[in-house]
C-alpha cells in the first residue's frame, strides 16, 4: 500500500512556495523582535539627540524603579481578576446556552457573540460613557437614593477594577463560544447514564464534563492570559493609566517609556519583559498538554 505521509521529494518542491510566506512572516515578527532585543542596550540623550550604548544599565534600571513595579503589580491583578471571571461567567453562559431545555438558542447563542465583533476602541469609549460621573450608571445610582455616586474613572481605588469590568464584559463571548463548542462535543449518552447512576449536578461536572473539556479550557486560558496581559486599549482609553498610575499596566508603561518620555531603550526593555511573561504561560500550557 502506496504511504499517504508526504515523501521528502514532494516537501522539497513546496519549499519555494513557502518562502515568501516566510519572508513576510520574518518581516512582521523576526525583525522587530530583534530591533526590540538590540534597542535594550541602548538609551537615548534629549540633549545630545544621540543613541548611546548603555549594556545592562536597564535592565538594572526595570527592578529598581517603583513605577515598573506598581505597573507590574497591576497588571498580575488586571490579568488574574478578568481571566478567572470570564472563565466563571461564560462557563456559567455556556452551560446554558448548552442545555436543551433553553427556548430560543440560536437567537441567545447570536446574541453572546456580538461584544466580541466590536473593537477594543469602541468597547472602551462605550464604558467609559458608562462610567462618566454624569453617565448611565451614576444616574442609575441617583435614582436609587445614592446621593453621592463613586466617580469610577477618577478615584484611584476603582480606576483599575473599571477597566477590568469592561474587559471582562469584552473578553466572555470568545470565552463563551470556545466552551459551548467543547460542550457540544461531549456525548451526550455518557451524561444520561450518568444520571441514570445517581450522580448529581456537581459530580457530573467536576468527573465527566470538565475532564473532556479540559483541553478546551488549557486553550481558553491560555489564550486569554496572554491577550489580556498584553491588552492595552481598554486601559489607555478609559484612564490612560491614572489616576496617579492607579491602573497604569505593563503595556502601558512600555508605551509612555518609549513614545512619551523618548526612553526608547527602557521602552523595549519593559516589552522583553513582557514577552518572558507570556513565554512562561506557553512553556506551562505546552508542558500540561504533553503530560
């Protein structure tokens, strides 16, 4: 019987056709990750408008900053509180728009998807509304009796929890449609022996459906770490980082070095750090998918 595996001859000849798929995928990634690993050995003099070779300097100079620290801070509570709601909230959804027993699922399941088809931008500026001292919610909170409502985006002990409000309200459609679809492929005579048997709705979830999803969830959560350490619209649109770097982010701090403050070098410094984040939440998905 003729192998059905592609022979080495037959890859050698599709070589030529992926090389300009490589080329551009080399362009848009490889170089600029190089630019950024060069550029962490540099700084650049305002004065002097030169690119002055620094070695380690900052690197030394990222541990030993307090604003890259609160930057840090905020960003492993930004990213823990939005992944673990939108875990529990669209699991909650997807449950339901996975039963049978639920009247209009399609129109629901239509309905779930559409925060995820707006952009991060207008998402954003929608919340902000939202959040404004004269917005929807505090007139909501007037008409309840709160005579003095918080101001969301100004005080610093809501500032960041505003953000992560909105990207979680963002961030459960994917989540949703991701377990809905993992759901669905779990058979469905399993859970009705399961039944049968005696179990109860907590052990049909913690020993049969959370088990056959549980690569699905590996992936979801992954995915929405990453995304979500590494979101800077939310927060640079609803308070930019403030107020006094209440909520300022890891993006977000890279972006002001780099752009704002002409600290280019520190700028690319605080972005490796970042890569070394998300690259240890792969190296742990890779290592529990091939467990």
């Amino acid at each position: 019987m003729r192998s059905t595996q592609p022979s080495f001859e037959e890859e050698r000849k599709a070589l030529p056709f992926l090389i300009p798929a490589l080329l551009v995928l080399c362009l848009i990634s490889l170089y600029p990750l190089i630019q950024g690993i060069s550029r962490m050995f540099y700084t650049y003099q305002a004065l002097t408008q030169k690119t002055v070779f620094v070695g380690l300097q900052n690197v030394k100079l990222l541990f030993s900053d307090h604003l890259f620290l609160r930057a840090f801070t905020n960003s492993l509570v930004w990213t823990g509180v939005s992944v673990i709601m939108q875990f529990i909230l669209s699991y909650w959804l997807a449950t339901m728009l996975n039963s049978r027993f639920l009247r209009l699922r399609r129109m629901f399941r239509g309905i779930t998807i559409i925060p995820w088809a707006l952009p991060p931008v207008v998402i954003a500026l929608m919340w902000r509304y939202i959040f404004l001292g004269n917005g929807p919610l505090n007139m909501f909170l007037h008409s309840l009796g709160v005579a003095h409502p918080p101001n969301w985006l100004t005080e610093p002990r809501l500032a960041l929890w505003t953000c992560i409000i909105a990207n979680i309200w963002m961030g459960i459609p994917f989540v949703t449609v991701m377990l809905l679809a993992g759901l669905q492929t779990i058979d469905k005579n399993l859970l009705d022996a399961a039944a049968i048997d005696g179990a109860n709705y907590l052990q049909m979830q913690y020993r049969i459906i959370i088990p056959s999803v549980k690569k699905v969830i590996l992936i979801i959560l992954t995915l929405e770490t990453i995304w979500t350490f590494n979101m800077f619209d939310i927060v640079f649109v609803l308070t930019k980082g403030g107020p006094g770097n209440a909520s300022l982010t890891l993006p977000l701090y890279a972006y002001e070095n780099a752009f704002m403050y002409y600290q280019p070098g520190y700028g690319a410094t605080i972005g490796m750090f970042i890569l070394l984040c998300l690259l240890t939440v792969v190296v742990l998905y890779i290592r529990e998918v091939l467990r």
